[in-house]
C-alpha cells in the first residue's frame, strides 16, 4: 500500500537531492554556474574530454545529480543536443562522483548505513575510482575514434 511504501521512503536521501537541487538553482540565478562554465572552456579551450574530465573530478565533491543539471545549465545554450560533450559529462559525472564517498548517494548512504569511514573509503577505494573514471573516458575516445 502508499502507507508501506512512505514508511520505506528514504527521507535523508529525498531531502539530499532537494537540498542539492535547490543549491544549484540558486547557483545559476546568482550567475555562478555561467562563471563556472566559462572558466572551465578558458581553461579546456572547446575540447570535451577536458571539460568532461574536470567535471567528473568536480563529480567527486559534488554529488552527480546537481552536477549533470548544473552542466545543463552551463553548455545547454551553446552546445548541441547530439555532442560528445553531453556522453561525456555522463559518463564522467556518473563514475567521478565515486572518485570521494561524498560525491554521491551511494557514498553518502555507504558512510551511513554501513558506518564506513571517510578515510577508509579514501585509501580502499578512491584510486580505483579515479582509475575508472580515466579508464571509461579514454575508452570512451578510442571507441570514438574506431567507429567515426
């Protein structure tokens, strides 16, 4: 029944992402977001994998939820729908936010449910992380370049 499953709702998580959400909202009506992304393209030039990487670094702060939306926000006006970028931001964003246990849910809701520490998860964890994160974007270009 709806009573069951509001019972087994996750309010900590529910509140986490409305939290999140309403913090990147504010962001990009204080014009943040737009400064990010501008200083991200003069700092990557227009290349996708560099913009991507460092959002999938930003990933490992930043929960990936928030992040993909505020990329929207960012590149949305100027990027076309079909890009690299967009496959590479989720990627990125997707694998990065493992990269630290805070830069997601699920390292959030790890740390909680199964009381693992921050520096546990840094030492077993983060490099194999980060690995993976480089891993899928330089797989990612190869297939680019064997299929195009």
């Amino acid at each position: 029944s709806v009573v069951e499953a509001l019972h087994k709702l996750d309010l900590t998580g529910l509140l986490f992402f409305a939290g999140v959400l309403l913090a990147v909202g504010a962001l990009d009506t204080a014009g943040v977001l737009d400064t990010y992304a501008e200083m991200l393209v003069r700092l990557c030039g227009n290349s996708p994998v560099a913009i991507a990487s460092l959002l999938g670094v930003s990933s490992a702060v930043v929960d990936n939820v928030p992040l993909v939306q505020a990329s929207i926000n960012m590149f949305g006006k100027t990027t076309p729908i079909d890009d690299p970028l967009w496959q590479l931001i989720a990627l990125a964003a997707g694998t990065g936010g493992s990269i630290l246990s805070v830069g997601s849910i699920a390292g959030v809701t790890l740390m909680t449910m199964e009381g693992v520490g921050y520096l546990w998860y840094c030492r077993r964890v983060s490099l194999w992380a980060a690995l993976g994160v480089a891993g899928g974007i330089g797989t990612y270009q190869l297939e680019r370049l064997a299929f195009a």
